[in-house]
C-alpha cells in the first residue's frame, strides 16, 4: 500500500486541496503485515542507533532518522500485532476527523490552531475575525506550537527553520517541543557536529543541560532540517497491551549552504558580534545615554513644537537644534541596541535565579492559564 492509497481510503480526506510536498517523498508502505513492518522498523532503527554515525560529507544524500523517542497517545487492547489497515481504521475510531490527538473539547480542533498567524501570548483575541471562538488561553498558545503540524502522516514532511530575528530567550516548554520535532545528532554533517558546533559552544554560555546550546547554534547559523511523523502500535507500557504511538523521523536539508556554518565562518560572525558590542560600550560610556523619561521627551511625537520667532539666529539656532536632535536620536539608538546585547546575552542563571525567587513566593508561580515565566 502507498502513501497515496493511504488518503484514498480516507474518506475524510478525500475531495480536500492537498498541499504538494517539496521534498523527497516519505518510503512507500509495503504489502505487508504491520507486525512484519514493525519488525523492519525496529531492525532498522537498532541498526542506526548503533552504527549511525553523521554524514560524512556534505554531498552525502540525507535520509531520515527515526527517533528513539515514542510519543504515548493511549493503550489499546490489541495484545498482538495488526497490519495497516487495521490500524487505520482504530485510528478513525478513536480520533475525531480534525483532531488527530485526544481530546475532550472537539471544538479546539486542527482549524482553531491554523488561524492564528503567528499568534502572541500576550493576545486573547484571534488575528482571524469571525472565528466562531473569540480568544484563546496560554495554554492554547503552547498547543498550537506541537498540535498545528499534526497533520496528514505518513505522506507529509515539514521544514522547521528558524527566523534570523528569532528571540534568544527560550521559554521551558519550547524544550519540550525540541524533544520531539527537533533534529538528532545523527543527522547533522560530520563537519558540523565534530568541528563547527563545539567551536559554537566554546563562545557562548554552555547549558550542558537542555537544548539551549543546539536551539542557539541553529538560529544563529540559519539552520534548517525535516521532519515527518506517524501513527505506530508497538508495546511501550511495561506488562500492558500494545500503545498508539506516534512516531518522528528528521532529516538535514541537502540544499542547506552548509558554507554558512564552517568554522571560518563562525569565528567571523564572533568577531563581528564581539566588535559590535565592544563598540557600543565604548560608545555608552563616552556618551552620556537617555534614560526613558529623557526618551520620551526628545520623541518628537510627544511634544508640541514652537514656531521659532523671526530673528537674524534663526538659521543657525535651527541647525543646532538638528544637529541636537540627530544626537539625542543616536544616544537613543546606542541605548537600544546596548539593552538588546544584554538581554540576549544575559547570564543565564540570573534567569534561572529569578524564576527560583518567583516560584519560592509561590510554588505555581502565577495562575496556570498565563505564562508563568512571562
């Protein structure tokens, strides 16, 4: 059976725009019993796990790996294996047609966490108007980020790529996250996971727990990789019947310039970063900075200006008064740009400090529907 059949025999799925996929299509499903393909998967991923080292070379075709993490959805009373087709029909039993996760608010389905556009924690009201659910909670926010890419397994992949202006302050959960749809080692060139990355890790604060580290290297060096996932039955639970899983598999993008994250490249993106940064802290200190009551004044948009009088200075008090304001915007600028050095590159245990101090005052921190480290 192929992937394609897959979806022919879906009858949810059919008549519906499926979205091409740009990449290289997932392996096609044999005719075989599921068990037989368990089999295979489990040899497969034994032999990888033992022998599998990184690409060698960056020429090397990637292939996917499979995740020795499982996701645990639920235990079912099969107690030996089944093929696919039984398999697919369990999976319709047991989900509804647009939540292929459990849950007990069927209205909070795959299209209540589509249209959101970059949705903001801070915001309770969707960017959509005219859904028929007004606003969300926090914790809908964190769920949109694992359920939104939950869709079509088996013929699907997604690329993950991070925004060059990605925030470096990586929220708890977002590890989470990174557990299941992030990359392995396994996938990376040899170059880049013997060489570049502990160059990387040399120069910035070193987490040696957590992915913090991983998660920084990718966004400062524009990582990208694939992923994929699916449904698979297999026995998790110890001393229990076998337990839908759902199974991820992650690749390295072949078409990534992988000239962007050599080690010659990377001591030139600390150079300029170290040069920036001691510039402008030479700047601050031989420059008298505004504080945010001083910001306020200079922005031109929150005071009213006079009509300068008549008078032979008129010119020149008028230059002096640009050449004032260009400075007071400078001042602005380098102030700005110092506070985002810092908050960037903040000693991570400060951050951690902080969160030990609020969780002290109390254990939950603030009321579980909000950010707690917000």
């Amino acid at each position: 059976m192929t992937a394609s059949d897959y979806i022919k025999n879906q009858p949810h799925l059919q008549g519906r725009t499926l979205t091409p996929n740009p990449f290289s299509a997932l392996a096609e499903y044999h005719s075989l019993s599921y068990s037989k393909e368990v089999a295979e998967t489990s040899s497969k991923a034994k032999t990888q796990s033992s022998t599998a080292t990184p690409n060698t070379t960056s020429n090397t075709k990637p292939v996917y790996y499979t995740k020795p993490q499982k996701q645990h959805l639920m235990t079912t009373l099969f107690t030996k294996p089944i093929n696919l087709t039984q398999l697919k029909s369990f999976i319709n039993r047991v989900f509804y047609e647009d939540s292929p996760w459990p849950t007990d608010n069927i209205t909070k389905n795959q299209s209540f966490y589509e249209p959101w556009f970059y949705p903001s924690p801070n915001n309770k009201s969707f960017f959509n108007p005219g859904y028929h659910i007004n606003g969300y909670t926090y914790t809908d926010y964190k769920n949109a980020f694992f359920r939104d890419f939950l869709l079509r397994p088996y013929d699907h992949s997604w690329f993950f790529s991070f925004d060059q202006n990605c925030t470096k302050t990586i929220l708890g959960w977002f590890n989470e996250w990174w557990y299941w749809f992030g990359p392995l080692d396994s996938i990376y060139p040899e170059e880049v996971i013997k060489t570049s990355y502990p160059f990387y890790k040399k120069h910035v604060f070193d987490q040696p727990v957590g992915p913090l580290n991983k998660i920084w290297f990718h966004i400062d060096m524009g990582i990208p990789w694939i992923c994929s996932w699916h449904f698979t039955l297999a026995i998790s639970l110890q001393d229990m019947p076998y337990s839908l899983l759902r199974e991820f598999r992650v690749k390295w993008l072949g078409k990534y310039n992988i000239d962007r994250c050599s080690l010659g490249n990377i001591q030139k993106y600390f150079q300029i970063v170290n040069k920036t940064k001691t510039a402008i802290q030479t700047i601050s200190k031989s420059t008298h900075l505004l504080n945010p009551s001083q910001i306020s004044q200079t922005n031109p948009n929150s005071q009213t200006h006079k009509t300068p009088t008549s008078s032979p200075t008129s010119s020149t008090t008028s230059s002096s008064s640009q050449k004032s304001s260009r400075k007071e915007k400078m001042k602005t600028f380098l102030a700005e740009m110092l506070a985002q050095f810092e908050a960037e590159n903040s000693d991570i245990e400060e951050s951690n400090q902080q969160v030990n101090d609020t969780q002290a005052e109390d254990p939950y921190g603030v009321p579980l529907g909000q950010d707690p480290f917000g």
